[in-house]
C-alpha cells in the first residue's frame, strides 16, 4: 500500500495497519505461492545493474543468475505469515488523520470501528 510513496513522502507519514496473522503450513501450495509472488515483486532493480558496498558489483556463487536472491526465503528456521488486513490509520506531519477499513461482504464497519 506504500510502494507508490517516494521516500520524502514517506517520511511524513505514521501508518498503523491492523489485522491478524497466522503461519502457512510448511511446504503447503499457499507457501511455494507466497514465496513465488514475494520474489516477483521484490526484485529491486536488475541485479546485474546494481552495485554492492563501496560500489562494487555483488558476488553471487549462485548458478541462476538471480544472485541467489531465494536463500533469504529457504530454510527451516523461515516461515510465511499471512496477514488478514482489517484496517487502519495514517497520520502526517501537520496533525491530519484518515482511518480506513477493507470493506468486506460481512457485517459492515463504520470508520473507527463505530
């Protein structure tokens, strides 16, 4: 939801987002979707344009070429939350505030929850 922000907007807001997590099961179909959808969209740029510390190219011992971005998300010790927004609250520097709900088809919610 703040993807679009650039950087200097994004420092003049507080966002709180409220909803409830739970674990995908291990090796379930929900988890290799999640994994596949999270590199997808976090490419951060073509990794053989970017430069690493002290601008130097990045070394990868992986042999895909994707600079062996899928170990942060392999392992044991890594799980997928799944997180059920419900709704939230966004406040900037000059004092204004705006909650919002993710509308649902159940009961329906008045802004604050009244």
């Amino acid at each position: 939801m703040l993807l679009n922000m650039n950087t200097s907007a994004l420092s003049r807001i507080s966002a709180t987002i409220n909803g409830s997590a739970r674990l995908a099961d291990t090796n379930s179909e929900e988890e290799k979707w999640c994994k596949e959808v999270h590199l997808e969209n976090n490419t951060f740029g073509d990794s053989s344009l970017e430069m690493g510390l002290f601008g130097s190219t990045p070394v990868s011992n992986d042999a895909s070429g994707d600079g062996g971005r899928g170990c942060f998300i392999e392992g044991e010790e890594v799980r997928v939350v799944i997180v059920k927004i419900n709704d939230g609250r966004i406040a900037d520097w000059k004092g204004g505030v705006k909650d919002w709900i993710i509308a649902s088809d159940e009961a329906p919610h008045e802004v604050n929850g009244v």
